[in-house]
C-alpha cells in the first residue's frame, strides 16, 4: 500500500471504517483503500497515483445506489470531506457534487428556485445523481443540467458541457469524479416547490418501502414494461434470504431487516432474475451497482 500512496495521504484521509457505515443499504466490510478527501488537490492526488499503480476507481457520494461486496484494490473515495459550496447567478446555480439532494432542493426553494423536485426523498448526493441520470415521474436530473466539471483519470479538472455528455436511462458517459454541477433551474414560488415536495414525498413513502434500508429499484424497468410489477406477478413479493427481503411493499425494492449481507442480496438477485426470465421471458438488468 505505502509504495501506491504517500503516507501524509494515508495518513490524513484514508478511513478505516467499514463500508458498512456509509452504505445506504448497511452492507460492506472493510476497504484496503477508502479515501475520504478534504480537498480537491488531495482528491487529484489519490487519482493520479492510483491510475499510476492501475487501480480502478470507484466514487462514492450517498452510496443509495451501490452494492458493497469484496471491493479488493479498488480505490473508493467518498465526496462527503471534500468543500461544500453553491453559487445562485439568475437562475444558474453551481453546486459542489457532495450534496444531498434533497437538502439541496429544499436550500432551493429559499431562493425560489425549482425543478429537482421530482428527486425530493432520495438519500443520493448530486454527484452519484449526475453519474447515474436520476430520474423519476418522467423526468431526469439530465434536463437541468448545464454543465459538470470533474477530476479525470490524469487528474486533471475538465469541463464536460450538456452536449458533450451522452444521458441515456440511467446512465450517464461521464468518465471521472464530479466535483461541481451547473443546473439550470425554474423560477417558482416557494408555495409550488414546497406543494410539489410534499406531493412527491406522499407518493414515493405511499409506494416505497422507507422503514428499511435500502438501495431503491435494484433492476432497471424493461421497456413498456415494469421491474417491480413483473417480480410481483411471479409471487416473489415478502420472499426472504437471511436478512435481505424483497419488499412486499414494492417489488423491486430489496430491504435489509437486520443483519442481511452481500451474499443474501445477490441469492436474491438471481431468484428474481431466474423466476423472472422462466415465467415471463424477460431478462432483467441490473440498475444498482454491484461492486465485487
Ligand atoms: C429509497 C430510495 C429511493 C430511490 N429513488 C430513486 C429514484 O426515484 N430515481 C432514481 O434514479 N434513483 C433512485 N434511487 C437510487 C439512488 O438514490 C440513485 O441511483 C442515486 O442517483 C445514487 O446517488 P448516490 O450519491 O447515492 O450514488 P452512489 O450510490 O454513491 O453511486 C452510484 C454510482 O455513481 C457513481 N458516483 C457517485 N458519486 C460520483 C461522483 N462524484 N463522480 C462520479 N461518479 C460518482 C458511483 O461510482 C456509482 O457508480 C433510490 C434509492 C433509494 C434508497
């Protein structure tokens, strides 16, 4: 490890806790290389030198949407250390990818400022949300965003406008570590924001399971078709692997009651992608991601 990483670098940003800790879903063991950067220069730092050694390297802002198995030598590195800004000009804001969206889009609606709300409720940071195009009710974070600057693999600060990002479901091209996001957002009273908050956050507790943790929809909906509707009509809806269950609330949502672990989700996995493909003929996709 010291011949990869410097020891001031080890010393002052890499954690020792589990990933357990920071995952959303409580899932994960100990990292040889879990980095949580207080700067944008250490941040580049640990880039460069893991490109340098050929370790991948894996962000990490709200973990709502990974799956911790044996990370090996991957590099993680959480976005929660780094700086924490935002800047409103009209209504352009730019804002540092650690954070929270739905702290952001309620610091938003102070200003007057809307459109994300269709994201209200989501434990996602809005780097992971970029990454990933979030999306819900027929809209994706894709359609207010202007530009995203970020760290790339030489470790170097780029800046990738709208055009020059291909936004497909769930997926983004961005190659490198977000840092700072330009949205362009819709003047809106605060009334309407806080309606439309209030609305959305009724309807995802009406339809999702938030008493238990949780990685949200863990396959991607087929086309002309729906992931959790297909697992509920083969039966699977309440079926449980040790402690990970498959939601009788929504069926594309897995929960951990307890003490559920890696293996458990991944039996899980693929019981509902077998039962699936055997009774319905549909190969589900994966839309978490699972990191083993
Ligand atoms: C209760 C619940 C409800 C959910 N509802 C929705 C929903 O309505 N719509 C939806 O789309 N998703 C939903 N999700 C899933 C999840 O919140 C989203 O996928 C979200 O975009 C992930 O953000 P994150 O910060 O947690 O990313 P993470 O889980 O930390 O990472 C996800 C991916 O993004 C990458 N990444 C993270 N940060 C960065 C960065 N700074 N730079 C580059 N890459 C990065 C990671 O490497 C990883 O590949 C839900 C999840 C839960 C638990």
């Amino acid at each position: 490890m010291e011949k990869v990483f410097d020891s001031k670098l080890l010393t002052s940003i890499l954690s020792k806790s589990s990933l357990k800790d920071y995952s959303n879903i409580r899932i994960g063991d100990k990292a040889s290389y879990l980095f949580m950067p207080q700067s944008i220069s250490d941040l580049s730092s640990i880039i460069v030198k893991a490109n340098k050694a050929d370790l991948e390297i894996l962000p990490v802002g709200g973990a709502s949407n990974i799956l911790f198995g044996n990370v090996g030598d991957r590099v993680l590195i959480l976005d929660r250390d780094l700086p924490m800004y935002y800047n409103i000009k009209e209504n352009e804001v730019i804002v540092t990818s650690n954070h929270n969206i739905s702290i952001f889009i309620d610091e938003m609606k102070k200003h007057n400022l809307g459109g994300l709300e269709f994201l209200a409720g989501i434990p996602a940071h809005i780097g992971g949300a970029v990454y990933m195009n979030a999306g819900a009710f027929g809209k994706n974070i894709s359609d207010y965003i202007k530009w995203v600057e970020i760290v790339n693999v030489n470790g170097k600060r780029e800046i990738l406008t709208h055009d020059e990002i291909s936004f497909s479901y769930r997926k983004t091209s961005i190659n490198g570590f977000i840092i700072y996001v330009s949205f362009g957002l819709d003047q809106k009273p605060k009334n309407k924001i806080s309606a439309e908050i209030k609305d959305i956050i009724s309807k995802r507790h009406s339809r999702h399971p938030y008493d238990y943790p949780s990685l949200g929809s863990t396959f991607k909906n087929p086309e002309n078709n729906y992931a959790g509707k297909l697992i509920e009509e083969c039966d699977l809806k309440g079926t449980r692997i040790g402690d990970a269950e498959i939601s009788s609330k929504h069926g594309n949502f897995i929960i951990n009651k307890g003490n559920a672990t890696f293996d458990d989700v991944m039996s899980l996995i693929e019981l509902m992608k077998n039962e699936v493909y055997k009774k319905k003929g549909i190969k589900l996709e994966l839309e978490i991601k699972v990191i083993n």
